[in-house]
C-alpha cells in the first residue's frame, strides 16, 4: 500500500471523492491540504491504495501526489 493525497478546486469534488473511496473500500481522511501544496478549496482527501485511484477522481480533483516520507510526487494534474 502506498499513501496519496488529492487536492481539489471546490469542497464538493473533496467531499464525492471521499465518499467514491469510502464506497469502494479504500480508507480515506479529508484534511486541510499542507501547506507544501496549494489547493483552490483548502480542503484534500488522505488515502492509502496500491495505486492512484484516478477514476474515482471528481471532476473538480486539482492533483494527485503520492506520499514519499515528507515529500509530495505529482502524479496527476488538472488544469
């Protein structure tokens, strides 16, 4: 399992994210994005997968990143 955040342009694509992991099983947390990354809506999704879950994305996901110790990989963006 890895670990990955996903920051979002409005609270609502935070919160049917959240809810699209929670369905499918995947442990998720929102949070206040850190401050290492900039976020429209200040708000993010934790979760822990064997990958970067991209489908159960909302429309309004601002990026996803994986965690590596206190670092942030930029897996995917959108504009």
């Amino acid at each position: 399992m890895k670990a990955y955040v996903a920051t979002f342009h409005t609270h609502l694509g935070a919160l049917l994210t959240y809810r699209a992991l929670q369905k499918a099983k995947i442990q998720a947390q929102m949070a206040p994005v850190p401050r290492k990354l900039s976020s429209s809506c200040g708000t993010c999704v934790f979760f822990q997968s064997s990958g970067p879950e991209l489908a159960l994305m909302a429309e309004e996901v601002e990026g996803v990143y994986e965690i590596q110790g206190s670092e942030y990989l930029l897996l995917h963006q959108n504009a």
